[in-house]
C-alpha cells in the first residue's frame, strides 16, 4: 500500500495548513466558513489521519440523530445491557459514550482518535468528555458511540454532534417516525450521501399499523436522495419493559448487520475504505470553498484599504492645492505681510525699494513683532488648514466604511476612527513649523555665494524665507479679480525681492523645492493618521500565503489519494 502514507503526509500538510483559513470580516457566508474550516480540521485529525495511518484499526459507528429520537434507548438495546444513560431533560447535556470490546479499548483510548475529548471512566455531564465502556460482549472490531443530538438546543451539543459524526467510518441514523421529514436530518443525511458513508438509518417509533408505510415511504426519500444504498431498519412504538430495552426481535436485524461487519475484516476494510475514499473525494470543493472565501475576505480588506488611503491622500493634495492657489494670501497672511513691507507701489524697480525697506526689514533681526506676526500668521492658517483636511479624511473614511457591513462593525468598534488622533492638532501646527526651518535652511544654504552675500546680508535670512513661502503660495496660480490686484502685488513683491538677492532662475527652482518640502511635511503627518486605519486593517488580515498554501494542500491531497486508493482496490495478484 504504497500510496496510504503519501495520503498520511498529505492530511499532515492539510492539517497545517487549515489554520490559514481565518474569516475575521463578516461578509455573507463568513460564519458558516469559520465552521466548515473548524469542522474539516477536526475531521482530519479525529478521522482522516488516524484511518489512513491504520486500515485495520476498529471501525466506529456512531449512533446520531434528532432529539428525543431513542438513541440512547437503542444503543442499550443492540448489546442488551445499560451501558449509557438516556436523557430525560432537554437539552441533554452528557459526554457521549463509546462502548468497545476490550481488545479495542486501546486504541479509543489513545489520542489518535478524537484527540480533543477527555477520556473519562464515568459519564459526565460535559459534552467535551469521552466515556469509554470496555464491553466484552460487543464483538471485537467495532465501537458504538452514543451521540448528542444533532438539533439540541444547546450550541456546544450541536457542535460535537456534528464533530462525531464525521469522526465516524458508519453512521447509525436514529429518527422518528414523526420527525424522519424534518430538515436537519436531512442535511445531515445528504452530507453521508456526500462522503458516500457506510449508512444505516433507524425509523423509530413507528406506530404498530404504520410501520411498513412509513418505512417505504422512507425509503422512498431516501432512495430520491441518493441514499438507496442505506440500511433501512423500522422500529415499532411500544411499551418499554421495566429494564428500559426495546425487545430483541425489534432490533435483531439491525445487530444482525452490524456484527456481520465486526466479524469479516474484509468487510470492516470494505466500510474503511469506501468511508475514507468519500471523505477525501468531498474535501476537494470544501478546499476551494475556504480558498474563495478567504479571496473574498482578502478583497474586502483590500476595498477598505484602498478607501482609508485614497481618502488621505485626497486631503494632502487639497492641503496641497490650497497652499500653492493664492488662498493662503486671501485673509490674514496678506494682511501680516502688507503690515511688515507696507503697500505702496509694489512695482517700481526693487533696487529702489531694497534702499527704502532696509532700516524697517532689519527689524527682522531685533524680533519686530510685525515681522514675527507673519510667521506666526503662516503657521497659524496652514495648520488649520491641515487641520480641517485631517479632520475631512477620518470623517470620510468613516462614512465610506460604513456603507457595508464588515467596515460599519470596524467603526463600531473603533470610534476614534471617525475622528483624528488626539495628537493630530499638534502634530500638524509642528509639521508646518517644521517646514518653516526647512525653508529657513533653503535660503540659507541658497544664500551662500560671494556674490550675493551683501544683498543677503542687507535683508537677512528670515526675511528672505518669509518672501519665499509667500511665492509658494501663488505658485499654482489661482488668484483672480481684484486678487491679482492686492495678494497678486504682494506675491510679485516677494519675488522680486528673491530675484534681487538669488536671481531670477534661482527663485523659481527654490520656491519648487519649498513646495516640495511641504507636500512631504503635510504627507507625513498625514501618514501617521492613515496608519492608524492601516494597523486595525492588519489585524484582520488574512495570512498572504493562505490560499497558495490550501491549494497546494488540496493538488497534493488529490495526487496522493489517487495513488492510495488505485493501490487499495487493486485487485491482489
């Protein structure tokens, strides 16, 4: 059997690699992904791994079905003594039981099968605790395991249900005959038909008169479903004698059945093989189930953080766009400006004007405060500016989160999101002061050469600066009407004062690269607010690799089942 543990390392790699499969959005579907993820986990090590590593290891036949329906009762009833304890009340909360030969007790009791449950010697009332019963009268080669019920109202019994019954080489279905119709049976029934499970299926409960139409019109239904196959035993509704076991002549067939599979090892192997088979047949569309669910997970993550930066950087371009159009010379900074240089004919020759200016810009040197009010009126209205375009950003982000789902839940959870940091406000009035050194600099470094040192000199660095950022301001242009007239004057002033010191080429590539300074400023503090919406993105982020690492899981699962299985049913020579 060549191929048998190629298919063991391939549940190996499937079994790391499922943990990949995170949903953390609740995008449609999600919740129902997050289960099938969980139950294909517990399928491969309760059941997968453990079958495909041993062939020959005892087949588990677990006894489920709907609530009420007389499992418990049955069970007792098929080894003909109480090795489990039916439920009175609703929902029933017990460990499940495993009745095994002796022989086999090993082997149930290890953690190769059901690994996550608790072996225990007595039954408990915790669903997540294993009862073994060593019953040397059940023939050595099979186990019945009494099940919760698969509609229980309670979460956790509903759960290891399900866990139990894909743990399971045969399923031992117990109904009713007044609830054989309802749907969750049905679901279960078709996920059999699915992994094409060994199934029996017990009516139960049928009235005396009615037991061949019921049973015929089950197997009616089942046969529609593709389930013709199955075991069909009927069971009449009597009176139960004081030990609580249904008469043996009600459940002879169906022991019958199952002690023939317990005494021929080719017909144990035949159950092991046809369930194995089926299983691993029904993991291939499950894989790629997961596989385009973390895409859409991925997807959604991918639209929001594209949202939060789009968003941002919208708002740096505005702050952008504002401080090079001429609004920044419309109001307060024109006015703080026109105080310090006066307003009188802006246009005649600069060398004129220098010979006037000098004693009242020398003021700059000495902390006049007309001169300090200018700077102060720059870094005072660019950061609000900043400022309104930060707090824009958060509250767009928020809305365009809002319009689905997963982001609204995001913002839900994470108010201050719709809002900038505590910090911001500083943060900006420091970036725009920061810019203001690095312009300070510019000039200085700019102002370096001999030939240019007395000019410099005679209007000093910040002055200089100060004239700078004013040309910054109207360096896109955007000024109309009678603007052109007043802050248009006071920009074409500053730069005729530049070009007096620095000459006229120089102005123009020093008031590009005090633009630049400042898109990089506003960009940055910027940046730390979009981080923040980048962190929780993060967090719930799928692994990159998850979906390259379940599709490489499922190719080498295929490729290793077709090996195994060719071997297993090849005929012997």
């Amino acid at each position: 059997m060549s191929g048998t543990p190629k298919l063991v390392e391939a549940f190996h790699l499937l079994d790391e690699s499922l943990p990949a499969a995170q949903f953390p959005l609740p995008l449609d579907g999600a919740e129902s992904l997050r289960s099938l993820a969980g139950s294909l986990a517990h399928q491969v090590r309760d059941y997968l791994l453990p079958r495909a590593a041993r062939l020959d290891a005892p087949l588990l036949a677990v006894v489920g079905g709907s609530t009420g329906a007389g499992k418990s009762t049955l069970v007792n009833s098929l080894v003909r003594a109480e090795v489990t304890k039916p439920g009175v009340l609703r929902p029933t909360t017990k460990s499940p039981v495993l009745i095994c030969h002796p022989d086999d007790e090993e082997w149930f009791r290890s953690d190769r099968v059901l690994p996550d449950l608790v072996r225990t010697d007595t039954q408990l009332h915790d669903s997540r605790a294993l009862h073994i019963v060593a019953f040397p009268d059940l023939p050595p080669g099979l186990a019945l395991l009494d099940a919760p019920d698969i509609d229980s109202v309670d979460d956790a019994n509903r759960a290891l249900a399900r866990q139990l019954l894909l743990a399971a080489d045969l399923w031992v279905f117990v109904t009713s005959a007044a609830r054989y119709a309802d749907a969750v049976p049905w679901e279960y029934l078709q996920q059999a038909q699915e992994r094409n499970t060994m199934l029996s299926v017990v009516v139960n409960r049928c009235p005396p008169a009615a037991v061949t139409q019921v049973a015929g019109h089950l197997a009616q239904m089942l046969a529609e479903r593709g389930l013709a196959s199955a075991k069909l035993f009927a069971v009449p509704e009597r009176s139960l004698p004081p030990d609580g076991m249904l008469p043996l002549a009600d459940v002879g067939g169906l022991r019958h059945w199952l002690g023939q599979l317990a005494s021929q090892s080719e017909a144990r192997a035949q159950v092991a093989i046809q369930t194995l088979a089926g299983s691993v047949r029904s993991l291939d569309p499950q894989l790629h189930e997961l596989i385009a669910g973390i895409e859409r997970q991925d997807e959604a993550i991918t639209e929001l953080r594209e949202q939060s930066v789009s968003t941002y950087r919208q708002a740096a371009a505005e702050v952008a766009e504002a401080a090079g159009d001429g609004t920044m010379l419309r109001g307060e900074i024109l006015s703080r400006w026109q105080d310090l240089v006066g307003t009188g004919e802006f246009m005649r020759s600069i060398e004129e004007r220098l010979s006037a200016f000098r004693d009242r810009l020398n003021g700059w040197f000495r902390g006049e405060p007309k001169v300090e009010a200018v700077e102060v009126a720059i870094s005072d209205n660019l950061a609000a500016v900043l400022q309104e375009k930060g707090q824009w950003a958060a509250e767009q982000v928020a809305v365009k989160w809002s319009r689905t789902r997963w982001g609204r839940d995001i913002i839900v959870a994470e108010p201050g999101l719709a809002r900038p940091s505590e910090e911001f406000d500083e943060a900006a009035t420091a970036a725009i002061r920061a810019w203001q050194s690095d312009v300070m600099r510019l000039v200085e470094e700019q102002g370096r050469g001999k030939r240019m040192k007395a000019r410099f000199l005679a209007l000093g660095t910040n002055v200089l600066a100060l004239a700078l950022m004013i040309v910054v301001f109207s360096l896109t242009g955007g000024l109309t009407g009678a603007e052109v007239g007043i802050a248009g004057g006071a920009s074409v002033l500053a730069q005729r004062l530049l070009e007096a010191v620095f000459g006229e080429g120089a102005v123009r590539k020093l008031a590009e690269q005090a633009q630049r300074d400042l898109n990089a400023r506003v960009e940055g503090v910027l940046a730390v607010e979009l981080s923040r919406y980048g962190v929780i993105l993060d967090s719930l982020a799928v692994d990159p690799d998850a979906t390259a690492r379940l599709e490489t899981a499922a190719t080498t699962l295929r490729g290793a089942a077709r090996s195994a299985f060719d071997d297993l049913t090849a005929p012997e020579l």
